[in-house]
C-alpha cells in the first residue's frame, strides 16, 4: 500500500485484569502486518464515566474526534459482559456521530466462553450502523480468551483484513 489506511483497533473495556487485551493487540499487529496504520487506542484513555453528546464540546474527546476525523475506518475489540458491551465504550463511542459516517468498521468479540462475544458483535453492528458506519461482513470471535493462542485465527483475521483493505478503499474513495 502506498498510502497506508489509518485504521485505528479500539479496546473497548476498562476493567482491571482484562483478558481482551491480549486480542486487542494481536489484531493491531495483524493489520499493521498487512499494510494498515492501525495504532491501538484504548478507552482507557477516554473513560470519563459520563455521556458527552456529540454536539457539546468536550476536551476529554478532542484526541479521539481529531483521530476519527482523520481514519479511514475503525476496529473495535470489546468484551462481552452479561451478553453486552462495556458501558465505557458506549460512551466513548457515543462521543462522536459525524467523524464515523460513511467508513467501515471491523468488531471482533472476545469472551471467556466458547462462544468469542457473539452477541457483542451483533449489538456493536446495530449501533454503528446507526453512526452511518458500514459494519464488515467478516468478523472475529475470539473465544476462551484466558488460553489465547494466536495462531488459530491468523486465517480468519486474513479475511478480515483483505474485506477491510477493500471496504476502506472504496468508502474512501467515495467520501
């Protein structure tokens, strides 16, 4: 790639001790493997612990507006809690509305279970599109967190980058 898509991977959860790190980093390196700026954001850095609309100003959400302005799209890594995502997220997520329209978004679930955050994903995709994201086909499971092993979804996390890569490139070049 000549000029490499800002895809930035958003860790969608706060909690002390998560697991969902270790998949947070994995597919930041796996996108900047396959040619994407793909810096790792964390909501940490973000988690103000009130809802700030997108209308109203605020200084704790300039860094992220201004990131999102720029991107070509976004990846979110979140945890499933008590079959959702981590109220944190939403309210980061929720801190912008016209910096998200018309790119597309990747959501990878992770769970301590066998199902990888099913029900995550499924949610984030409804609540994206509602920013006028458009939300990939593909996405990535990653299940049994705790015994994370990488190289079983460097096949999947192929197919998700190349569905990315294109899906990046046309909005792109439509917006």
């Amino acid at each position: 790639m000549e000029n490499k898509l800002l895809i930035p991977v958003l860790l969608g959860t706060a909690r002390e001790g998560r697991q969902s790190e270790k998949a947070a980093i994995y597919v930041s390196e796996q996108l900047i493997a396959a040619g994407f700026d793909a810096p790792l954001v964390d909501v940490r850095d973000y988690a103000v612990g009130v809802t700030t609309p997108p209308w109203i100003p605020s200084e704790a959400f300039a860094s992220w507006k201004e990131l999102m302005g720029r991107a070509d799209g976004l990846v979110i890594v979140s945890p499933e809690y008590n079959h959702g995502y981590p109220g944190e997220l939403k309210i980061v997520l929720d801190s912008l509305m016209a910096e998200y329209a018309r790119k597309p978004v990747g959501i990878c679930g992770v769970s301590s279970g066998g199902f990888g955050g099913v029900r995550v994903v499924e949610q984030l995709r409804l609540v994206t599109i509602n920013f006028q994201m458009v939300p990939l086909k593909a996405t990535i499971q990653f299940s049994n967190i705790e015994t994370f092993e990488s190289a079983k979804y460097d096949e999947g996390v192929k197919k998700f980058c190349e569905e990315l890569q294109w899906m990046a490139t046309a909005l792109k070049n439509a917006r």
